[in-house]
C-alpha cells in the first residue's frame, strides 16, 4: 500500500509539471487610457498597385494598461486601429535590424511571398470599422515581416521597402453571424529611416518616459531609400 501511494504521488507529480499553463491573449481595449506618441509617415498601395505607392501619415498612441502601442490608419473608407505588443516590437526591432545589414550587403533579391515574411511573424491584435455608428470588429491577427521591392511611381525605379504585412483578420459575432466580418490583407511600406522612426516609437524605455511625462513629438520627413 505504501509502494501505491508513493506511485501515485509521483505520477501526480509528474503531470503537475508536465501541464502547461495556457499563452495569454493578446488584446486590447479602446476606450483604456491612452498617450499620443506622434506621426509616422509609411506607404501603401495604390488602387492598382501597378501605378505605384502612395505616401500616407498616421498616428501612433500608447496604451500603458495594456503595454500596446497602436498604429491609426484609415484605408478604403475603413479606420484600423492596429495594436503591437512588448513582444511584437522587440520582434520589430530585430527585423529591421537583420533588414538593413541585408540591404547594405545588397542580399535583398526579388519579391516572393517568401520575403514578405523573411524576419518573421508576429501576434497582433486589430480593431476595425467605417465608422462609429457601425459594428467595431475585433481580432488577433498575424503580422509578417520582411521586405517587397516596388517603386513609388512609373518614373521612378524600383527601390526595396521594409514590409509589415497585416494578414487577415476574422471576427465572429456570438448573436448574429449576420455581423461576422474579415478584414483585408493590407501591406505596410517602410523606407529605412520611416522604419526607424517606429522603431524609436516602439523602444520601451521612451515609452515609459511618456506614462512619467506625455508629449507629443513629430518625427523629421524621411527620405526615400536608393538601392
């Protein structure tokens, strides 16, 4: 009976350290206090993206309570509010790391959907609508980084960006599929120095500068990379 009992206190053991405690979602709420960060400026893609890209400013806040930092932008008549966590921004920072030693020792070649997410992917959390009178749509996403050479316009030569690619977001309402909604696969475009204005953005001790002392600030106009 001893022997039994000391079996069976293993065992318990055993599977108390073999259970794994569930990863915590990412999410945040919109209505939590949050600090204006500043203005970036990024491209997107045109309605017919053989045109080229256009040029749009957005708008970075800080969540404090939930350790965010959001990204406002308004496409195709829909305002998206796309949420970054600690995680994701270390993960951010890195890849614009590995992005810039690969473009300074000329390794970037050729688009793919292999190099949309050649420095990884990341979790991120999005919230959508067209406007506030309509259904607040809400879920996590995956957020690819790499890179995609495009050019800005037909006189212009083709030239690498730094991409996020914002993947599709799928949303389901509990009361009426009716409400259901997925959000549009949307890719962002960085020049090297639009990149690391984010990147500055996203640094964790300039955030917590901000909870001690909000300010606003409006980073300097970034030049287009040549390659």
């Amino acid at each position: 009976m001893k022997h039994i009992c000391l079996i069976f206190i293993a065992l318990m053991f055993v599977s108390c350290n073999t259970i794994k405690t569930p990863k915590e979602e990412f999410t945040v709420d919109l209505r939590s206090p949050q600090i204006p960060v500043g203005e970036i400026e990024l491209q997107f893609d045109t309605f017919l993206s053989l045109i080229g890209l256009k040029k749009e400013t957005i708008a970075v806040s800080y969540f404090p309570l939930e350790d965010a930092v959001c990204l406002e932008y308004r496409e195709e008549f829909v305002t998206y509010h796309q949420f970054w966590s600690y995680d994701g921004r270390l993960e951010f920072i890195s890849a614009l790391e590995k992005y810039n030693k690969d473009f300074e020792e000329r390794n970037l070649a050729g688009n793919s959907r292999k190099s949309l997410r050649n420095y990884g992917v990341v979790e991120g959390y999005l919230i959508w609508q067209m406007s506030r009178i309509t259904i607040q749509a809400r879920a996590n996403m995956e957020m690819e980084l790499g890179y995609r050479f495009r050019s800005i316009s037909r006189s212009v030569s083709r030239t690498p960006y730094f991409t996020v690619n914002q993947r599709a977001a799928e949303y389901t309402e509990e009361l009426s599929r009716d409400n259901n909604r997925t959000s549009p696969e949307i890719t962002m475009f960085f020049t090297r120095a639009q990149a690391a204005e984010l990147a500055a953005f996203f640094d964790q001790d300039f955030l917590r500068s901000l909870v001690q002392t909000p300010a606003n600030t409006r980073p300097a106009e970034p030049g287009r990379d040549t390659y």
